[in-house]
C-alpha cells in the first residue's frame, strides 16, 4: 500500500481543452459519483490552520467505502510537496460515522461530486465536477520514480 501520494489539485475554469486532450491521448479509467464526508476530532480542529494540513475523510464511491487519513507537507512557501496517506475499506458507513460519533469526532462537510478518471504518461487525472462549487482537476503521480524526486515531480504536474 502506497503511503506517500504526491498531487496537485486546482479549481478549472473551462474544462474543454483538458478533455479534450484527455480524450485524445489518454486512456479512460472510470467514472463514478462519489459522497465524502469530512470529519475533525473535537481536541483538534483541522480546519484551523492555513493551508489545511489534515483531513480524515468517509468516501461512498459507487457504493464501495473508505475511509482516509491524509497529512500533508508543504515547502517553504506553503506549496504542497506530498502527502502521508492511510486508506482502508469499510464494510459499512454507517457504522464507522457512529464510531466517530462515539469519539467525539465532529463533521465538518460533505462533498458530493461525480469523478471522471483518465492515466495520462505517469499520471493520474481526475476531473471533479462538485455539486455547488463547480468544476476540479487533481493530477496524481502514480509513476516508479522515487519519493525523493517529489519537487521534481510536483513541476512537471504544474507544466
């Protein structure tokens, strides 16, 4: 299981010219609705620093769940560099939000939004349209490079 994830994430405009070129040299992964709620612990408010730091996430995909943990660090000028990541699979949603309740691990939001994935070269992109907020991209390495290239890697994303 990976545990390092290096990615970019950015709000789009107009989606075309990155779909089309998707469509035309990349190769269609999947498309799927997906639900993610997102929670803080109450002795730890996720949303106090800037950038966001950590997040702790349930995700319905399609009916299959998870739930993630993400910490992420940042160079010198509060640009993400890479993330720790923890994933598993859940059986059952409901339950684990009534863990979290019993917690006391509060909801912060929930996001709703359809995902349309293509590999492009060594990358993962998904195209994000979000109920209410619009329209996303996150560019995700999923190469053999090293970690140690993440700088390297996180420029050539932007590019």
């Amino acid at each position: 299981m990976k545990e390092i994830e290096i990615e970019i994430q950015a709000q789009v405009e107009n989606v075309s010219p990155l779909l089309s070129l998707l469509e035309r040299e990349g190769k269609f992964e999947s498309e799927k609705h997906q639900v993610d709620r997102y929670f803080t612990p109450a002795h730890r408010d996720f949303l106090a620093t800037r950038p966001i730091s950590e997040w702790l996430r349930l995700r319905d995909s399609n009916g299959t769940y998870s739930l993630n943990y993400k910490k992420w660090h940042f160079d010198s000028d509060g640009r993400g560099l890479y993330a720790d990541e923890f994933e598993t699979k859940l059986d059952n949603l409901d339950v684990a939000g009534k863990i979290f309740t019993a917690l006391d691990i509060k909801p912060l939001v929930v996001v709703e939004k359809t995902r349309k994935v293509w590999n492009y070269k060594d990358y993962e992109i998904s195209l994000d349209s979000v109920k209410d907020l619009g329209d996303f991209v996150e560019i995700e390495y999923i190469g053999s490079r090293s970690t140690a290239d993440h700088k390297e890697i996180m420029q050539e994303m932007i590019q």
